[in-house]
C-alpha cells in the first residue's frame, strides 16, 4: 500500500493546482480581456510486478502529474460602455502592445485605456496601469485636441499585434502577455477589427468553471480519502508483526 499512498499524495496534488487555476479563472470573472487557463494531466510510469515473467504483466501505474497549462483564447462578449478610449479588438489571437516604464514591450487585449501626462507635457494613450499603449511601429501614441478642445484618438494609430501560436504566450500578470519561443513573435495586423465603445468581457465561462470544480473537488476528497485507507492498511500490516 506505498505505492498507493504516493499514488493518492500525487493525486491530492495535482487536484489542488488544478482548483488554483480554476479560483483564478473565477476570480477574474469581470477582468476586461481576461483569457483563462485549463489544465491538463498525464499518468506517470507504469512498473510491472511480475518482473521475472513478461508474458503475463501486472502493470502498476504511479499516479498522476499537471502535463501542461493552456491559454484560453475564445473571444469574450463584446459589451458596450460608449467611451471614447474603450476599444474592443473583435478577432481572436490578437492584442495590443504596451510598454512599461523600464521599456519592455508586452501584449494584452485590454482594451480600457486612459490618458497619461507625460514629462513633455504631451498627453499619451495609456493602459489603466500607466503603460503605454503603442502604435504599429511600436511608439507611444500621442493624444491631439481638436478645435472643440476634445481629444481624439486616431484609430490607425493604435497598434494590433498578431502571433504564430497565440496559446505559446506567456502569462506575465496584470492582463499581459510576453512572447516565447513557441509563441513566435509578433507580427503587425494591417488591417485590424476594433470597436471603439466596446469592451471584451472575460472569456471566462461560469458554467464550465463550475464544473471543472465539482470534479476536482470530488477528485480531491477521493484521493484524501485513498492516503486515509491506505495508512489505515499499513497499520493493521504493522500490527500484525
């Protein structure tokens, strides 16, 4: 029964990192541009008992691991808020760019931006976390007054962003993205779809999380339980000696 109570101790593990990815996902139910995670798993390595006879195999299995954890990448409602610096990207695996203060470039597809004053006194468009929102080549948008002494944004101005495999990028917090390797890099869309007005919900489904959570859950407490008997069992051995 060892190998049982590792087996279940695997398990018990695996089930909690899978409830943290899901309390994440609920947690950002109301994230603009929130994109979700989903785990998968794999089995361990399998060991024959009857080493001396191969012909007649017991294979034990050793219990189970987080294989990978994907990126949702499905398109979240698109909801409607009327102001000027809201903006929507209306196509799948594709982002805006921003930078931050130490000059590093991510991507997010949040698009609730602001104005920011910059040490110029030029006003620049912003995401809500004071990093730049930037153009196609990659340079900070400088936000004009019209006659009216309204700012406006050009919508050409605002760089989107597309990659080989958006579902490789690496989620960095704060509704951004970092490429990878796998990702590949990030190419400019020329002419992208963007609602100006709109916000994208979180991809998020409740529906779905809460069922991934009763099964991890009952997951979770079968394997609690399997550690239980299995320590149980050991100390009947135990006490028979």
């Amino acid at each position: 029964m060892i190998r049982g109570f590792y087996s279940a101790r695997l398990g018990i593990n695996a089930q909690q990192e899978h409830l943290n990815v899901i309390a994440n996902n609920m947690a950002n139910l109301n994230t603009v541009g929130f994109k979700g995670s989903r785990v998968s798993f794999a089995d361990l390595m399998y060991q024959n008992l009857n080493r001396n006879t191969a012909e007649n195999a017991v294979m034990v299995g050793h219990g189970v691991k987080i294989n990978k954890t994907d990126l949702s990448m499905e398109q979240g409602a698109l909801d409607p808020t009327g102001y000027h610096l809201d903006y929507a990207i209306t196509q799948e695996g594709q982002f805006f760019a921003v930078r931050d203060a130490a000059g590093d470039v991510y991507y997010t597809r949040a698009g609730n931006f602001i104005l920011s004053l910059g040490d110029d006194d030029e006003y620049y468009l912003a995401a809500g976390n004071g990093d730049r929102i930037l153009s196609p080549d990659l340079e900070d948008i400088a936000i004009e007054m019209d006659d009216e002494g309204k700012f406006v944004v050009e919508r050409d101005s605002i760089g989107v962003f597309a990659f080989h495999n958006p579902y490789g990028l690496n989620s960095v917090g704060d509704n951004r993205f970092m490429p990878t390797d796998i990702s590949g890099e990030a190419v400019v869309v020329e002419e992208p779809q963007i609602m100006a007005g709109y916000l994208e919900g979180s991809a998020v489904e409740v529906a779905a999380e809460m069922v991934k959570m009763i099964e991890a859950s009952r997951a979770f407490s079968f394997n609690s339980r399997m550690v239980q008997v299995a320590d149980e069992v050991e100390q009947t051995i135990n006490n028979l000696r």
